[in-house]
C-alpha cells in the first residue's frame, strides 16, 4: 500500500468517526430536545387523557397525543385539507419528556388505557467500539505526537507514522537515482579498485555463481569524516545499477526498547524485496560499538547490534544485498562485526593526496566559472590534512565570496578568503578595545614569531587580529607544505613551543598570562600526554604504552590503562608537566632573543590588523642583516 492510499484510509475512518460523534452527541440531543416539554405538562396530558402511547427509555419518555388532542396541521390548500393517500404521523403530536425520578410513573399508567412500555437501549458495534476507542483517543494523539518524529518511513511521521515506528528509515534510492558515479569523486583511486569486484558482483552474479564464489557480505568503508565514505557507497551503488538504502546507525537507536531491533529486521525485509541491492549503514559505530565497552552498556544498543549480527548470518548465499558501512573508529566497533561473512571486507578511505584534491577541486568547480590564473594544483598544495568535504566547502565559499561581489569569474583571492573562512571561521564585525587588540597582535605574533624560529616548523600563511565567528579574537594560520604521515618527537615539541608562543608573548610583554591561551594550553597538553601514554617519549617512563585501548576514550581523549599504579601515574603526570614547561620556556627564549622583531611585527599587525607571510618574513630577514 503506498502512502497516499494509507493516508486516504485513515481520513475515511477519521471521518467516520466524526459523523459519528456529531451525530451522537450533536444532533441527537438536538433532535430530542425538540419536541421537550416539562414533565409537568406530561402529567397534565395524563391527567386529561389526551396521551395514546407512552415509550419509557432510562432517561426519557416519548409519548404520543391522541390525533383529536392536537391541532391539525396538514396543508390546506385551496380551502381543501391537503392528505396524501397514507396519513403521515403529525409530528406536533409526539413529545418527548426528561424522565424524572417518579415512583408513581407506572401505577399512573397502569390506571389508564395508555398503552405503555420500555424501549430498550441498543448499543450498537459503533457504539461499543467507541465505548474503547474514545478513552483511548487523547492517548493517541499524545502517542501521535511523540512519535510524530521518530516515526513514519523517512518521511518524518504523518498519520501512518503512527503505527509505523518500529519500521526502518532507510530512504531507498534508486541505483540510478543516487546519480553519483566514480567520475564524481576525486582521489578516490584505491578504494574504487576494491570496490569493482562488489560492482561486478552485483552486476553479474551468475559469472561468479558458475565458479561457487560467494558474494561479499559486508564492506566497511574506514576513514576520517568527509572523506566521501557516503559518496563511495552511493557510487558503487549508481554504477552497479542497483537499488540503494540509506540509514545512519544512530537512527536506529531511539529511545524505546526493542526499535532498534525491529528497524534492523525491517531494513533487512525491504532490501531482501529489492535484491541485489546495497544497504548502507552510515556512522555503524553507533550500534556496532564493542559490548566489551563498559563505559557506554547499553542494552537497547546491544539488542540493535544482535539483530544485525542475526540478519546478517541469515543471509542466503548471493542473495544478492550487500552491506556497506562507514565509521571513523573502527576499533570500537564489535569484534563480532568483524568476522568472516559479516564486515569482512575492509577498505581503508583516507584524506586525500594533493593530486586527490586536485581532482576533488576539479569536481567541485566543474560548474563554477573560473578566472584563467587560478591554479587548482596550487590551492590543492596549501589544503593538505584538508578533508573532500572541506574542499567541497572552500570551492563553494569561493563561489560564494565572488556572487557577493558581484564579480563575473571566481579569483584567486576568493579561494584564499574561502580557505581562511573554513579554517577560521566567519569574520566578526565586533570591534576590539586598544589593550585587548594589544594583547591579541602581541600573542598571535608570538605563535607566527617561534614558527619561524623554529625548524622544521609549518610556514606561517597569515595572522589576523580580527574576531571570528569561531570564537577565536585572532589567529596565526599556518600551512603545511606536504602531506604528514609521521611525526618525529623533535617536530611534536616544536609545535607544542609554536602552540604556547602566544603565552609566552604575553608573559614576556605583560608579565603575566591571560585566558586567550586557554586552548592553547589544552592542546599543548594533550600532545604532551600522547606522547607519554601512547607513544612512549618520556625519558622517565621509557618506551612503554600507558594509553587504554583506543575504545575506552572517553569523547575521543586518550585515557591512562586501568591498571597504571598511583606511583606510575603521578610520574606521568610530572612527565606531562615537564614537557609543556620546556615547550613554553623554549618559546619564551625565542621571543626574548627577538624581542624586537616581536615589538615590530606586533605594531604593524595593530595597525593592519592581517599581516601575510612574506611580510613578517620581512621583519625577520631585516633583523638578521643587522
Ligand atoms: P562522514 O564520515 O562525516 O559521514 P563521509 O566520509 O561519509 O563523512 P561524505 O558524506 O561522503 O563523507 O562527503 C561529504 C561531501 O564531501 C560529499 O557530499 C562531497 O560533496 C564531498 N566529498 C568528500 N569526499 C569527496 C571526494 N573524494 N570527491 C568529491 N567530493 C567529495
């Protein structure tokens, strides 16, 4: 049954239900009460003798006059009384009276030739539905209302939500609908390799039946978010022609027992209808988390993930649905998840290369007009640790920048604003006080100022002392020049001297910190606890790992072993200390040995408020000459 004939179903019954009521509550008070008159008057009527019959109900009483007792009025037209051939029943003659309690009543008509009786109350199947269905209805709507949300396939509720909950949200789209193909993602090279054979697969399933070959079960797509995990699956879909469901774990989670699991087995209904088919489960960590993992039991979790597990080993061999799922923390998720016939295909989608964001650039400008200077492989070089959906966004911020001035051809200048807006944020057009402008030039310049001190250190882009809507008064955007795949010890304490150079500035000049390097501090701290924990730096420690298993991290932050000794963990609470000591010494040694350049630099970023890196380099150069 499609929506628009549940819906009509459900307007029928509604409006069912309202004649109903309006008829039972509405007009037959109504038509009751029309011909009412005083229980006095009855008694009158009795008394006279005018009554023919009496009908007694619980709360009424119906009589009926005598034709003689009561005024006739059948039409009189042309001095004729008009009849028709059957005398119809005048209705002045019927009276209708609230039964009153009166112990006399029958004795009264019993006493006369009044013929006389009870009519009884019929409840009729409306009226014994009703009798339930109405306490129930404020429930329902109430009922109707909470789940307005949570229910409905997709579509967010409507009257079928109601009873629909329990059904899965995966919005179905056609393989050919997604519309996404591999030519739309960039730098996706390896993981598109893989995902061929599930392609193939999906294709022409009799090929690989020929030899026994047995269709993958479950791909798990891994990597950091925006890195096109979603557009992956969409494109293995779209190119394999092939039916495709969308769901995030998180969905079928909700806040009732037993949903989860009933979504599951409903996702696993649908998709079977529609084989060969592709059931995507984003962010699968939701549901797929470890049940080893204490910190976060949760049974309802636990009953989702049993569910999958279950549907999964019910699959038929080349049933033909193929599961794919994307997280970016894959060690959380249940060993169970990982075993042969479930997720037992892993591909790996990491942050692209600069000939990736190359191409990513190339895709997302495809229907922007560019200026003939712009080099996309240039701004692919500054973007590196950029993410597809970051460049997605700095290519549509461009085009943005450029609509806004009306230009006719996005610039190079745009990209550049585009890319300081994805990293800093919006700028605010709230006006700093002189001492705080101040104190922000003199601590952004310290950040810029150790950055070019120190070797080894990412160039300095920019330094601005305009407020951004990310909250930061200021900011020192440094670029990295290649892609990182590691990082040395030496390069790890240099940024954390680049990380507090702005504290130092400020203790140096104004004698004392403030609580801009708040955040600061928090990062210098957590790379410091890194390197102690996790990847054995410490001189005092040694090169052992105190960091829990990744899947005990609390909101991401690495946690100290459960079973590290007090004595173990006050050492490495020293360790820390030590390290983000030396890093802020460091950095104050730099700036007290160029406190000048420091004095320079800071001045003009008042007067400028965004100094690039060439001129600070300027400054830093003229002092060496001296
Ligand atoms: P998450 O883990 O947060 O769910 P994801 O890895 O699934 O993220 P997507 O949702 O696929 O990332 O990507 C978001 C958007 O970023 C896409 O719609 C697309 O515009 C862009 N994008 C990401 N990667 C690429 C890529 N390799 N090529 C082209 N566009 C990309």
């Amino acid at each position: 049954m499609d929506k628009g004939q549940k819906f009509s179903v459900w307007y029928f019954f509604i409006a069912v239900v309202l004649a109903w009521l309006f008829a039972e509550y509405v007009y037959k008070p109504y038509a009751e009460s029309k011909g009412e008159v005083p229980y006095s008057e009855f008694l009158a009527d009795l008394e006279n003798k005018s009554i023919e019959t009496v009908d007694i109900t619980e709360n009424r009483i119906t009589y009926t006059l005598k034709e003689s007792a009561s005024p006739d009025k059948r039409p009189i037209i042309g001095g004729v009384i008009f009849s028709s051939t059957k005398k119809a029943k005048n209705p002045e003659t019927i009276k209708s009276v609230v039964r009153v309690t009166d112990p006399l009543l029958i004795d009264r008509l019993a006493h006369t030739d009044i013929k006389f009786g009870g009519i009884a109350q019929r409840d009729t199947i409306l009226d014994l539905i009703m009798g339930i269905m109405l306490p129930l209805l404020p429930l329902l709507i109430i009922w109707y209302f909470l789940f307005r949300n949570i229910g409905g396939s997709g579509a967010g509720g409507g009257i079928g939500g109601i009873f629909s909950f329990a059904r899965s949200r995966a919005k179905e789209l056609q393989g050919e609908m997604t519309g996404v193909h591999f030519s739309d993602i960039g730098g996706a090279g390896e993981a598109e390799v893989e995902l061929r054979e599930i392609i193939d697969f999906l294709k022409e399933p009799e090929r690989f039946d020929k030899f026994g070959a047995k269709l993958p079960r479950g791909v798990l797509l891994v990597g950091p978010p925006g890195t096109g995990k979603t557009l992956l699956a969409k494109a293995t879909a779209g190119e394999a022609g092939v039916p495709f469901f969308f769901i995030t774990g998180s969905s079928f989670v909700e806040m009732f027992v037993g949903v989860g699991a009933a979504r599951v087995r409903d996702l696993f209904d649908q998709a079977k209808k529609k084989a060969p088919c592709i059931i995507f489960v984003d962010e699968i960590d939701a549901i797929g988390q470890s049940r080893m993992n204490t910190f976060n039991s949760n049974s309802e979790q636990e009953n989702t993930l049993n569910q999958l597990l279950a549907e999964m080993d019910g699959f038929e061999d080349n049933n033909g649905v193929v599961i794919m799922g994307a997280t970016n923390r894959p060690e959380i998720l249940d060993q169970a998840l990982m075993r042969p016939g479930r997720f037992d295909r892993q591909i790996q989608v990491v942050l692209p290369t600069e000939e990736g964001r190359e191409e990513i650039l190339k895709i997302h400008t495809k229907k922007i007009p560019l200026a003939p200077e712009i080099d996309l492989r240039a701004i692919a070089k500054v973007t590196p640790g950029f993410s597809g959906a970051d460049i997605a966004n700095i290519a549509n911020e461009a085009a943005l920048l450029a609509a806004r001035r009306k230009a006719e051809k996005v610039s190079t200048n745009d990209f550049d604003l585009a890319i300081e807006r994805v990293i800093a944020g919006l700028q605010r057009k709230t006006p700093l006080t002189p001492e705080v402008r101040k104190k922000v030039a003199y601590h952004e310049t310290g950040h810029a100022l150790v950055a070019c001190y120190l070797p080894g250190s990412d160039p300095v882009h920019k330094v601005s002392i305009i407020p951004t809507t990310k909250g930061a008064l200021g900011y020192t955007m440094q670029m990295p020049t290649e892609d990182q795949y590691l990082i040395s010890e030496s390069e790890l304490k240099n940024k954390m001297a680049v990380m507090l150079g702005g504290r130092a500035a400020e203790l140096l000049i104004f004698n004392e910190a403030s609580t801009g390097a708040s955040n600061d501090l928090e990062r210098a701290t957590e790379t410091a606890r890194r390197m102690v924990i996790e990847f054995g730096m410490s001189s005092a420690l040694g090169p052992v790992r105190y960091a829990a298993p990744a899947m005990m991290y609390l909101g991401g932050a690495v946690q100290i072993r459960d079973d590290t000794g007090d004595a173990t963990a006050v050492v490495i609470d020293e360790e820390i200390k030590k390290l983000v000591t030396e890093a802020q010494d460091c950095a104050l040694k730099i700036l007290k040995e160029h406190e000048h350049v420091l004095h320079e630099v800071a001045e003009t970023l008042q007067e400028k408020e965004v100094i690039n890196n060439e001129e600070i380099q300027a400054f830093v150069d003229k002092e060496e000459k001296k």
